[in-house]
C-alpha cells in the first residue's frame, strides 16, 4: 500500500506543477476581445484602443472582433458561453450588462451570474443632439415645441432598452412631453436619420457627439454629465438648465467568462489598469470624450450590482419589456 499511497502523491504533485505551470504561462497565444458594436463607434474606439496597448502589456496580440447587435447582447452572449480560459475577454457597457437583464425577461445570458469581472475602463456621459437645421436652439426652446406638440417626439435610439432610450424616457418624465422611441437596428442608421431631420433629436455619447457635432452633421443641446465636457465646452449640463433629474452615463468594463482562474483575471486587471495608463491611450480616449476609469475587480462586482438595481427602477417606470 504504501508504495500506492507514495504514487498517488507524486502524481498530485505533478498535476500542480502542471498547473501552476500552464498558468505561469498565459497567455501563450492571441486573447480574443469581443465588442457589441460596429467599427468606428464609441465602444470600437475603446477596444481598439486599450488593446493595442494590452497586446504590449500581455506579450501577445489582442484580436478585436466585433460581434453588433440587439444592443451589446450578442457579444455578451458569446463570451459569457466561451471558454474560461483567459483567452476570451469582453468589452462590455451598461446596457448589454446592466439594463438588458431587466428588460429582456428570456436573456440567454445573466451577467452577474456568467461574467467575471475585470476592470471598469471609461466612463462617457450623454448629449441631446437635434439634426443641424433643427429650429431648437437650446433646450427651453425643444422642451416647450416638444410639450407643444400634438403627436408624440420621434427620439432616435441605437435600440430598444439602451441607455438613450430611457434616457429620452426620463427627459420625456422631467420636461413633461411624450416621445415616440424610434429603434435603430444599427448605429450607422441611426446616425443617418439624425443627420437627415428623420427624428426629433437622440442621446448619443460624448465620444460619438464630439465627431458629429464638430463636423456640423449635428446639434448638442445639453449633456448629462455633472459638469460640463471640456472637448464640448460650449453645450451646459442639463443641471445647469433646470433639469437635475436627467442624469446618467455609460460605462464600459472588461470581463471574462465565470470560472476563468483567479491568476487570469488578476493579471487581466492589471495589465488592462496600466494600457490604461499610457500616455497615448489616456489622450485619444479623452479626446474622444470618454472618462478613464481604471477600478479594482471588486469595485467593478460593485458597479454591476449597483447600477442593476438602478436601471431596475427606471425600466418599472416605464413598464418596457423586450418579452
């Protein structure tokens, strides 16, 4: 027996010493970074741009690929049902991960249960923007010929249950006038009928509104930050206009699929913080408009829990389901 019990021994030693090898080791190959959006949008710039410089941290490429649709969910739905072995990560927002599970009765995946977090990386606060030739001016003059209106405003949205849908919601609530939500399937076309006078007005991030109102393709009314966008210094907060209520943002956050180790992920949050750092990263993601962030992984597990509960009382409001 005893020369048993001495293999047995042996042969758990070796599969330690596997193990803490093959984790010494990651990452010995590409990561995959998932992003629900299409290139050239806001989360896009975000992935783009902090794995570039993840790629340097990790010794290894970080592949974007870019999986658009139902606001975030495909994406999510995918990393959540990969591999958890530390090679297939996400860039997730609020939507996909903390708005989606309280309207979506069927989600295929639940965020706080299948996802791990990382890092929350930026923050973008949201601008009320109107076609360029729009009559609005400000936004006393939108709120009145909106309250004025006969029929319901048509607000553009990049989906249904996305934070500018119960964003125009909630502004819709303060400024005492119904809106009609017109869902996009697509950012691109939801730009397109924006620029085109096809809706009312939208709430679309910082990073998106700072391209489109530079250019003249769009006007910014207000932003619901609480303070005003130094790359859009000309547009106030809706506090400074009146409306305190109308308040919140996006936030983008990596995370890996639950049961990815705990050296994975810790590594992950770590390199991600210091891509985060560099100098190139932190001036194009600022100059794009977005906020970095940087947190630890419990402050992100916080977030998650925080906003759920949060975006939870908003969807009751307004009594939207997807199904």
């Amino acid at each position: 027996m005893k020369p048993i019990f001495t293999l047995k021994i042996i042969a758990a030693a070796c599969m330690l010493a596997a193990s803490a090898t093959a984790a010494a080791a990651w990452p010995e190959q590409p990561v995959r970074l998932t992003v629900g959006f299409p290139a050239g949008t806001g989360p896009d710039i975000v992935a783009r741009t902090v794995g570039e410089a993840l790629s340097k941290e990790l010794g290894q490429p970080v592949v974007v690929e870019n999986k658009a649709g139902a606001g975030g969910q495909i994406a999510a739905h995918s990393v959540a049902n990969a591999a958890p072995n530390g090679y297939n990560i996400l860039l997730g927002e609020v939507g996909s991960i903390s708005i989606s599970p309280e309207t979506t009765s069927e989600l295929s995946y639940k965020p706080l249960r299948d996802l791990a977090p990382i890092t929350e990386a930026v923050r973008a606060d949201f601008v009320l923007v109107t076609p360029t030739d729009s009559p609005y001016s400000d936004l006393k003059s939108f709120i009145q010929a909106a309250a004025g209106h006969s029929d319901s405003f048509n607000f553009a949205t990049f989906g249904a249950g996305t934070p500018g849908h119960f964003g125009a919601e909630l502004l819709a609530e303060a400024g005492k006038f119904k809106i009609e939500p017109v869902h996009y399937r697509s950012t691109g076309d939801a730009v397109t009928a924006i620029v085109s006078g096809q809706v009312h007005g939208a709430f679309i991030t910082t990073a998106m509104a700072t391209t489109q109102i530079s250019g003249g393709k769009m006007k910014g009314l207000a932003i619901t930050g609480a303070q005003r966008n130094k790359m859009l210094p000309e547009i106030p907060t809706f506090a400074e206009e009146g409306l305190q209520d109308v308040k919140f943002g996006a936030w983008f956050a990596f995370f890996a699929p639950k049961g990815t180790p705990d050296d994975v992920l810790e590594t992950l949050n770590t390199k991600v913080v210091a891509a985060l750092k560099d100098e190139n990263v932190r001036n194009t993601l600022e100059n794009a408009g977005f906020g970095i962030v940087g947190s630890s992984r419990q402050q992100l597990a916080d977030l998650m829990v925080e906003e759920q509960k949060i975006w939870s009382g908003v969807v009751k409001k307004t009594g939207f389901k997807i199904n």
